[in-house]
C-alpha cells in the first residue's frame, strides 16, 4: 500500500486554471495545495496567493460599502444624512427652552419605549426626541421627494418661447432649483421622476391620423379613418383599462414591455438589426501601436465604470438646463450580456467583473485588469495586450468563428448553447466571455484605406464597426471595444439593455480622456512603467464537436448574407453647421429632419413614413419615443420649393414645417407620443387574444427613413477649433425598412455635421452615396433658402452639383 501512494501521489490543486476561481487563478499561483500520503495530509500554504485573494476581496468589499453608502446618500436626496443631525440637535434646543415642538408626541414616544424602566427620565426624554426628530427628518425628506416629483411633472416650460417665459414658470423654476438639492449623485433623482402618463386614446388617435394623412390618397384615409374610429369608441377604451392599471403598478408602462417585444423575443439576427456602432476620431489615431491605443482605451473604459459604480458621474440633464433625465439604463452599461433563448432571450447583469474577453486572430483568452486589488496601469495593459498580441498559438477546431452565432438567428444559438455549451469545458469558456466586464476585439489587419477618398475609408470603417467578419465580434455583450492593427478604435454594442446615448456619453468621456488626460509617451506608447511579473493572459480552451461546427457554419452563411447586403455611406458635412442654422432662426434638428424629407422625395419622388428617434428620460425608466417627421405642413413646404413657389411663401412654409416638427418632439418628450402608447394597446391585444383590424394595420405600415441624432454630450472635453483633426464622428445603424434608409446624425460644434446612411444593395431602389449626395443638395438648398446671406448656401450648391450616377459607378 505504502509504494502504491509512493508511485501515485495524489495532488489537488485548489484554483486550478479551468476552474476560474477568482484573483488566485489570475495570478497564476496556488492559494494552498495539499498531498494525500498513508501519514495524513500534507498541507502547503501559497502567502502570495492569499495575499492576493485577500487584497481582491477587499476591493469587492470597499465596492460594497461605497454601493450602501451611495444608497444612503440617494435615499436621503434631496436632504443629505447630515441634515439629520442637525434636526436632532434643533429638536433637542428647542426642548431646552421648554418649548415642545412635538405637540406631545416626544411624551406619547417615552410611554411606549421598550427600554424605559432601565433608562433614567432624562435619558427617555432625549431618546424620545431622537425618535421623534428621525421621524419629522423622514417625513420632510418624502415632502421634498414628492413636491419635486410634482414639479419635475410640469412640462409647460417646453412649449414656450425662447425669451417669453411665463411667470408661471420663472415660479417653478425657482422651485425646482431650491428643491433639487446640490451635488446629486448619479442616481439622486430616480425617487423624484415621474411616471410616463397614459395619453388618452382619442388623442393618440387623432395625432396617429394626423400623421398618415399626407401619405393617404382619400380613399385610403377614409378606409383608415373608419377602423381608427371604430378603435376608439370599442376596443381602444377596454385595452385602455390595463394600462392605466399597469402605469399605476409599474414605474414605467412601456420599458419593459419594449425591451422585451422588441428586442428580446426578436428571432433574427440581432448583428445589422439591432446592434449599433461607434467611431473613433474621424480624422487622428494618436498612436499607430495597437497595443498602446488598447491600453490606454481600456483603462478609461475602467476609469469610467469605477466612476460609475461611485456614482460620480453627474446626472444627464436636458441641455441647457438643470432638468434632470432618468440614468436607469447606466446600471447595466458593465458586465452584461443578452443570453439567447429558445422563445425569447434575456439580459443578465453581474455586479462586478475585474476581467474582459479578448478576441484576437480566431483564439480567446481571458485578461485580468485588477492585481492585487488595483486597476492596472495603461502601460500594464499595453503590456498585457501585446502578449495576446505575440501569442504564437493557433486556435482551437470550431473556435475562429464561434462569434458567429451571436450573428445568426437566435433560435439556432439558444439549441447550440444548450446541447454543446451547458456543461464541461465549453461552458467554463462561455461563461468567461459572457460574465466579462466587456468584450474587446484586437483586429489583425489595419482598417484598409480604400484609395485616398476619405469617406470610401470612413463607409468601410462603418461596415466593419457594424459588423466585421460575423464571427469577430461577440454580439451578444453589452458592448464590444474594437482596436485595429493601426490604432484605430470602435465599438459595437448590443440594444435591447440600453440606448445609444447611454453608450455615446462613456465613449465620448473615454476617447477624450485616451487623449487629453492619459495620452502617449514619444515613441507611442502608453505612459508609466511595466510590471514585468504580471501573469500571462489566459487562454480559453474549447472542445467543439463537428455537428456543433456544423451549426456555427449555418449561421456564419445567415449572417454573411446579411452583412454583404449592407451599404453604408459616411461623410462629415463642412459646408455650414447648428451656428448657421440658428442664424437663419430654425431649429437644427427641425432644419435636418426637413432636409432628409426633401432629399427623399427628390430620390424617390414620394414621401414615405419617417422615424425619428426621441426620448422619454424625463420619466422613470423612460426610454424612447417616435416623432413622425412626415407632417402635412413638411409635405405643403416641399412641394411648393420643388415647384418654384415664390421665395417668401416657401420661407414661411418651411418656418411652419420646422415649428410642426418641435411641436411633436416636444410632444413625445413629454409623453404624448404615438407609437410607443399604440404598441402597448397591441400588447394589451394579444394577451386579450383580440385582434384590432386598426392596429393591425399600424403596424404594418413600414418605415422606409429611420433616423436619429446622437447629441454630443461631453462637449467640454474636446477642443475642435484648436485640435480640428480630433473632430469625434458619432456612430450609426442598419436600415430598418429593406427598401428604406437609416440615417444617423450628429451636430459637432457649431459648423460640423456629420452622418452616418445605410441601406441595402438588393433593394434597386435604394443607394447610399446616392442618398449622401441629395442630403449635401438638400441641406444647402434649405440654408440659401432661409438665410440672408446665401455665401455659405451657394458655395455647398456648387461643391455638391448633383449628377446621376449608377451604384456600379459609386
């Protein structure tokens, strides 16, 4: 027996590397390891190791007590936890002057201590008062909460005019900034925003019938008509009913719903679909290694989240104002990822994750960001990154592409994940991509430079953003951080959990501080030292049978089709931006939604239906809502310019258009939208099992432009005058319709457009560089129309002459 346990010594290591057990594994050391002998068991301890699960545990721990305390800070708000001591001592002072501001409450409190045959009369007393003042401190703490629930639920201040404010309003302007407290916190004013209202039926109906009638000949509107009002005196009241309960029950009637219908029980690829992208700078890469722009690029990216996880990024607010908008959607920005499902998916969030996936020519390997409970450095991480980066391994069969079925259908992934990754080694490896803080992509080729015409680089830059190879990306993370061979950088991110705003204002935050704050040493590397005995990256190790292969090579196919149907278009309008705009006193959204509609209908002759995307932060976990930019007034304006109408009628037109077109923004800002309360009386309906022949019809109706601006929001970290080639370039998204358009926008500074147009190449009706070109047309004909001075409208008339071009020639 005794030679037996001599030649088969049994050794079980605790942390073992496919075990994934935390900060122990990652420092590639053993925390303890203990041998079975015929004297007993022999037990080694690893200090080093114990140190560093110790020094990791503590970080998690001062996470959770900044977590409790933020709370504290946010329950109070807009008082603050040392407001009370100062009603404990008021209280107190007051009692000393033998005045009892209870009005025999502290007396009715002492009667019924627990405690007071142990305590002393004067010990009672002050307990008494204690008790009281926390009480009296609570209940001003929810008047604070609800007056300014109130105030914040008044939003007459929107649909009034720039300097002629009511007095009305200069009141509750007032109000709210006495009520608003100082210093919030991130999530300070969740407790104090309203809830999104239920519009009455017959008003979303007659704003809906508003809305189609310019794209209607008669007898279809009368058709129409017919089924909306048939709507509204039957069935409309009855789903009505549920969802008055619902917004009484819930803080949001449409978020979860939406997340859930729109996004999540979504079969297709969500890759092109759903996903949307975001650039880099247009023009600069600060540094040509990849290694480096990786380091300093995730190193922001964890400053930002270590900011928000202390709750130090200020609140969003409508700009220009002290307005606050709802944060709800920054929660899940870290550390999640959409699991796929048979009927319909779901989006898991995970507290904390001190790693992230990393994806790099067909392998993947785990990295740690976090030794011994400290972030590493931007240099670490170059340093780390350019391991991944020399690894001379090769990958695993099946693991080049397995991204793609984050790229297919979804219903193909959920059986996949569930027969060949719900156990073994392959979920360990799942589960480390999906449990990451994010995902990222290091590019093996540089972003080809296709000729020496900047926007036929910036069209492919889209394409790859959107969607790369369909397997180099993981769809299915929150976000995906992109870094390509020269530097240049991306990212793509996942819907369902949040809008692009969310994702535009870290990204924004994190390239600004890449540059400004961080930025490169003279040979282009990150700045700092390098900690040689850091642990190496870890590979993660697959076993992927061939009919799994099988599935992943019919999704790659499902996915490549669609991705090769994509044609994008990107380009940075010069000619004039917002400053010209307002000169010629329009809006600049209004201005650009107008120009979309003109060049439309010079592309296609018609109008069509158009979406815009707006938001519903005002309001408690408010997402967003749809403007309908097709109105009857921009329809009278078009036809009148495109038919030479007198100058002064088709100002006056195009005056009338643009105010039609803050009017609905407002509207659906303020929760008087269309579409957003329709889908919930359609989900209402199919719980019901009832089948409305008007909302069959809505939601039938395609829409053939979708558009949306991404505001920059972090203006004050960028300086475009002084440093005009670090001039940021928004992001865009996939057309919506087959036969239609998306359109992203973004206003940078005061003379910069830039916009993001796709659409697809089996459609013979739809061009991208086509479209491109009659937006530039467009836009410059609008200005020369609105404005005075014509200089800067006739020099973009000239520069961007239209002429007929094929798609084979573009």
């Amino acid at each position: 027996m005794q030679e037996r346990f001599d030649r088969n010594r049994i050794s079980v290591w605790a942390a073992e590397h496919q075990s994934f057990s935390g900060m122990a594994e990652a420092h590639q050391a053993v925390a303890f390891q203990f041998t079975i002998t015929p004297e007993g068991i022999d037990l080694q301890l690893s200090h080093e190791a114990l140190r560093q699960v110790y020094l990791s545990g503590l970080r998690s721990w001062k996470k959770r007590v900044v977590r409790l305390k933020n709370n504290v800070i946010t329950g109070v708000y807009p008082a603050s936890p040392s407001s009370w001591l100062f009603v404990v001592i008021a209280i107190l002072a007051t009692m000393y002057t033998r005045s009892d501001p209870s009005m025999g409450l502290i007396a009715k409190i002492q009667e019924h201590l627990p405690a007071s045959g142990s305590l002393s009369v004067q010990c009672q007393t002050v307990v008494s008062a204690v008790v009281f003042s926390t009480m009296l401190w609570l209940s001003l703490i929810f008047t604070m909460k609800l007056c300014l629930k109130q105030l914040l639920s008044y939003h007459g201040w929107m649909f009034e005019q720039r300097g002629n404010v009511s007095n009305t309003t200069k009141v509750w302007m007032m109000l709210v900034r006495i009520f608003s407290g100082r210093q919030p916190l991130l999530y300070s004013y969740q407790g104090s925003l309203p809830n999104l209202p239920v519009p009455a039926v017959k008003d979303t109906v007659r704003r809906y019938l508003e809305s189609i009638r310019p794209l209607k000949s008669d007898s279809e509107f009368e058709r129409v008509n017919t089924l909306a009002k048939e709507f509204e005196v039957s069935l409309g009241n009855r789903l009505q009913w549920y969802l008055k309960l619902k917004s009484m029950w819930a803080s949001n009637y449409v978020s979860d719903w939406w997340e859930e219908y729109i996004y999540l029980r979504g079969r297709g690829p969500i890759m092109v679909n759903s996903n949307y992208y975001g650039m880099d700078f247009m023009y600069a890469i600060p540094t040509p290694i990849q290694s480096a722009r990786a380091g300093n690029i995730l190193h922001a990216v964890l400053m930002y989240r270590r900011k928000l996880n202390k709750e130090e990024i200020k609140p969003s607010r409508i700009p220009g104002t002290f307005i606050p908008l709802c944060s709800a959607q920054c929660e899940r920005i870290f550390n999640t990822t959409r699991i796929p499902g048979e009927e319909t998916d779901t989006v898991v969030h995970w507290k904390d994750s001190e790693y992230v996936a990393v994806y790099h020519r067909g392998r993947y390997f785990r990295l740690w960001l976090y030794q011994a409970g400290r972030m590493l450095s931007p240099r670490e991480i170059e340093y780390q990154i350019q391991r991944i980066l020399d690894d001379p391994s090769t990958p695993a069969p099946g693991e080049e592409k397995l991204g793609a079925f984050t790229a297919g259908d979804r219903l193909p992934w959920a059986q996949a994940r569930k027969e060949f990754f719900s156990s073994g080694v392959n979920k360990r490896s799942l589960d480390c991509i999906e449990k990451a803080a994010f995902f990222v992509t290091l590019e093996h080729e540089e972003l080809d430079k296709k000729g020496d015409d900047p926007d036929v680089t910036l069209d492919h830059y889209a394409k790859s953003l959107l969607h790369g190879k369909c397997y180099d990306r993981w769809f299915d993370k929150s976000f995906s951080v992109v870094i390509y061979k020269n530097g240049k950088n991306g990212l793509n991110a996942e819907h369902s959990w949040a809008d692009a705003p969310i994702v535009s204002r870290m990204w924004e935050y994190v390239l600004a501080t890449d540059c400004f704050h961080l930025g490169y040493n003279e040979e282009g590397h990150c700045k700092g030292d390098v900690n040689p005995s850091l642990p190496r990256p870890q590979r993660l190790t697959w076993d992927i049978p061939s009919q799994c292969q099988e599935h992943l090579a019919q999704s790659l196919s499902v996915a490549q089709v669609l991705a090769d149907d994509i044609d994008f278009h990107v380009f940075a309008f010069r000619d004039f931006g917002k400053g010209s705009i307002k000169k010629a006193k329009m809006s600049p959204d209004g201005f650009i939604q107008l120009a979309l509609q003109l060049a439309f209908y010079r592309d296609r002759g018609t109008f069509c239906l158009t979406y815009e995307a707006s938001m519903t932060r005002l309001f408690r976990e408010g997402r967003t809502e749809t403007v309908r930019s097709c109105t009857s007034e921009s329809c009278e304006f078009l036809r009148s310019f495109e038919n030479g109408e007198d100058v002064e009628v088709c100002r006056r037109l195009c005056q009338s258009a643009s105010e039609k077109h803050q009017q609905l923004y407002r509207l659906a800002m303020t929760g008087a939208g269309i579409d957003r309360h329709l889908f919930c009386l359609y989900v209402v309906s199919k719980y019901l099992g009832i089948e409305s022949p008007f909302l069959k019809e809505v939601f039938s109706e395609p829409w053939r432009l979708s558009t949306s601006q991404t505001p920059v929001q972090h203006l004050e970290m960028f300086d475009f005058v002084n440093y005009p080639e670090y001039l940021i370039c928004g992001g865009g998204f996939g057309p919506v319709a087959d036969d239609g358009y998306g359109v992203s926008y973004s206003l940078i500074g005061e003379d910069i457009i830039t916009f993001h147009v796709s659409s697809k190449h089996s459609c013979p009706q739809t061009d991208s560089h086509k479209f491109g070109k009659q937006m530039r047309k467009a836009l410059g004909d609008l200005l020369q129309l609105m404005t005075n001075n014509q200089k800067e409208a006739s020099r973009s008339e000239q520069n961007h002459s239209p002429k007929p071009q094929s798609k084979k020639e573009l």
